[in-house]
C-alpha cells in the first residue's frame, strides 16, 4: 500500500492526542489481584528507515517521538534506537490508534500478539503445574519462588560445609536477605580469584535467576568431586542469584511484568528504581529517567535503593580478588562490555573483547545459540548508572559484563521454563570458557 504521509506538524498533533493514562492510572487486575495486561497488544517494528522522505519526516524519528512523548510503549522498556526490530506493548486504548498511524507512515509491523493476558496466563499455568507436581522442592524444570532459593541455599551449605558456605551481607526494601552463596573446592581460603555471578537485578527476568542458580548447583557438583585439576576448582564463585528479591516476588504475586525495586518514592504515588540505573558511576546521565512512574528511573540519589547500597559496600570489600564479574539480564543474547553509560571505549577493549568472544564461542558450540559480543550503547542502547559500569570504573574489576540471556524477542521474559536447562547448560560452557581467557590474562593456572 502506498500511504500518503501526513505533514509534520499534523504527524505532531497526531502524536500528541494518543495517551494510556486510562489504563496506567487505572489498571486492571485479575480475579487474584493482579495487574491484568488484558487487550495490551505487541507489535514488532522492523526495517525503520532512517532516510528522510519526500516531506523530511524520518520513520525512526517518528517512532522515537511516539516512543518518548507518549508513554505509550513503556512495558517492555524497549528503545527504538537499538538495533534489530523493536518490540512493543501498546496500551488497549490506542492499539488501532498506533497501527493506523504506523500503516500511514509505511513503517512496517507485525502484530505479535493480540492480548498480552493470555501470553501471560498460559507461561504461569504451565509454570504452575510444574511447580505443583515437584512439590516446593529446588528444580530447574521450573521457575523457582524466592524462598525455595533460600532453602535450597540452606541445604547446600548444610550438606557441603566444607565447599559450599553462604552470607547475607544486607537486605532489601521490605526487609528480604541480599544473600550470597560462596562455593570453594578446596576450602575459602582467601588465595583463590574470585568470580562473581548475580542474577533477577531486574525483577522480571526469571531466566536470569534459573540460570545463575542452575551455574550454581553444577559448580557445587563438580567441587563435591574434588577434582583439583578442574578449572572451575581453581576459583572461588561468589554467587547472588536474587539482586532485587522484592521485585522478583513481586512478579509472582502482583504484575509479571515488574521490573524495578519496590522502595516507595517521596512525593509520588509510584513505587520502584531501576536497580540498574542506580549504581555510583555516572549516575543520572544517558538513559535513565527522573520520573518515579517509569521504568528507568534513577532513583532520587546514587545508591537509594538498599539492595544497589549493600552490594557496593559488599563488592568493594573483596574488589582485590574478583578477577572476573557477571551480571545476568534477559533478553537478546547480547554479551556487553562497558561502557555503558555512553558511546565511550574501555582503554582496554581488546583484551575484554577477546575474552568475551571466547565464551560467545563455547557457549554456541553447546546448541548452536548466538549471542552477539560488543560495547552496551553500540548493540543495544546507553545506559548510565549500571552494576556493570560501577565495577569497572568504581571498583577497579577489569573483566566485568553483562550477559542478556535467551532469547531474541518470541517470548522475551515469558521463556518457557522448559529452556532453563539448555540455557544453564550453554551458559555454564560460555562462563567456563571465560574463565579460562581471564586465568590465561592473569597468568594465573
Ligand atoms: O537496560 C538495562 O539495564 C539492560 N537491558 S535489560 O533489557 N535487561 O533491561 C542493559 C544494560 C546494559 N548494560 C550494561 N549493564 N553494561
Ligand atoms: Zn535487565
């Protein structure tokens, strides 16, 4: 179809009549009480063209603006300068508002899904009845509630005194140990390189936290062995699988789709920081947003947030022997280097590259997954105020990334949990693999 476009200054008015502050202020919920996407629709947005056409309006422009002025896109925090197709949720109020306004403009679409509530319902359902059948006990077949971590945590460290031990070095908004689980073959001595796993900083990515957990439980086996000649012996892992235990529980209990902390802001009705915009490196710059409602917010200071404060005071604590930190995201299969903050190169690039492409490498031998390996703001988009930047520019950790885990975009933070295990596999070898390029780095065998 050959749309006539509409003049900028109509395309502005457009734009700024279509609003969800309907089903932002006043959402839906459930029979359970909670929140309901019901009618919230997802669209994937490909192929934008960043030529100007016959009138001077740029369709990534366009999209931008609806992006930016309109909150209309807001749940899946997508960002429309990124690479590769964007994602979005639109609101039910203006689902045929946006597409029609897309057709206009010749920006192509497709609709992924008519009704994000039953994309929804039927991941917990299927998660549910796993849950059911294994009984409260500790599995990967299954995303696992918060205490169920704990517990197992518990009994690891009550099986294996000796190789597995744990700490809770703070504590989250509503009062919820931060708590890390250390795993040391040969006993903690403190000889041995430290390498740091975290997972669920982002409360609504539940493969972030299966996987970690998972690293975790085949570390702790093959210690158990004893063998001294493993590599994965020669370090001790430091393990937090749970960096904002109150959002992740809140995304079984009240809205799937949370991602934040649930601190109360001052002055406003809205709830949560973004865990990864309130880091003490570059707080408030690029990326991140001043307003509490959304789902970038920085926070009103570096460091506000409990959970984001402890693990600073924490990390800086053993920062002489973390050779190698992780955090674990999803999704898009990105590895990242810093920086994130801006489209600004790490001294060292080559050697964290190097590193980084041997475990994309490892890791895709295992099932063939891809993952892309670069700095955050060329792959994916600024961000300032990350765990990742802190590490490396605060506490002086030269190999420090972040991982976004499966997948590309199908089913974004709704993975089946029938992929915990290929995602655990693949990822233990592509972790392994870079431990092994740090090691060599450090001359360390
Ligand atoms: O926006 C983020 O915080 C991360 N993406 S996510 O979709 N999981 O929210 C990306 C963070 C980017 N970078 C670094 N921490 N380096
Ligand atoms: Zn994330």
């Amino acid at each position: 179809m050959n749309a006539v476009p509409l003049p900028a200054s109509q395309f502005a008015l457009t734009v700024n009549t279509l609003s969800c502050l309907m089903s932002m202020t006043s959402p839906n919920f459930d029979s359970n009480g909670r929140r309901s996407y019901e009618g919230f629709q997802v669209l994937s947005i490909s192929n934008v063209s960043s030529q100007n056409d016959v009138l001077g309006i740029q369709q990534a422009n366009i999209l931008q603006q609806l992006y930016s002025s309109n909150k209309l896109f807001n749940f899946l925090g997508e960002d429309p300068n990124r690479n590769g197709p964007t994602d979005v949720m639109i609101c039910p109020e203006q689902a045929n508002n946006v597409k029609n306004l897309l057709s206009t403009f010749g920006i192509p679409f497709t609709v992924q899904s008519e009704n994000y509530q039953q994309n929804i319902v039927s991941h917990e359902n299927e998660n549910n009845l796993i849950l059911a059948e294994s009984g409260g006990n500790m599995n990967w077949i299954a995303y696992q509630r918060f205490a169920t971590i704990q517990s197992w945590m518990d009994s690891m460290a009550s099986k294996y005194p000796k190789i597995v031990t744990l700490e809770t070095y703070g504590s989250s908004s509503e009062k919820r140990p931060m708590r890390v689980i250390k795993i040391s073959a040969t006993g903690n001595d403190g000889s041995k390189p430290i390498v740091w796993l975290d997972g669920g900083i982002h409360a609504r990515e539940w493969i972030s936290v299966a996987t970690v957990t998972y690293m975790a439980n085949e570390i702790i086996n093959r210690a158990v062995s004893g063998d001294r000649n493993d590599l994965i012996n020669k370090v001790d892992w430091y393990i937090v699988p749970n960096m904002n235990p109150d959002g992740y529980e809140y995304t079984f209990t009240n809205d799937r789709l949370w991602r934040k902390t649930r601190s109360k802001a001052v002055n406003s009705t809205c709830y949560g920081v973004d865990p990864n915009r309130n880091w003490d490196f570059k707080w408030g710059g690029k990326g991140t947003s001043n307003d509490s409602c959304e789902i970038t917010y920085r926070g009103p200071r570096p460091a506000s947030e409990p959970e984001v404060a402890s693990s600073q005071k924490y990390i800086l604590s053993i920062k002489n022997r973390i050779k190698l930190f992780l955090t674990f995201h999803s999704y898009s299969q990105l590895l990242l280097l810093p920086w994130s903050y801006d489209n600004v190169l790490i001294p060292d690039k080559s050697d964290l590259e190097k590193v980084a492409k041997q475990g994309a490498q490892a890791l895709e031998a295992v099932n063939g997954t891809k993952y892309i390996v670069g700095p955050t703001p060329q792959i994916l988009y600024s961000a300032a105020g990350t765990s990742n930047d802190w590490v490396k520019g605060v506490a002086n950790i030269k190999f420090a990334y972040t991982y976004e885990l499966r997948d590309t975009g199908k089913d974004r933070f709704l993975l089946p949990p029938n992929q915990i295990i290929p995602s655990g596999k693949e990822t233990f070898v592509g972790v392994t693999a870079m431990v092994q390029g740090v090691m060599d780095w450090f001359k360390i065998n």
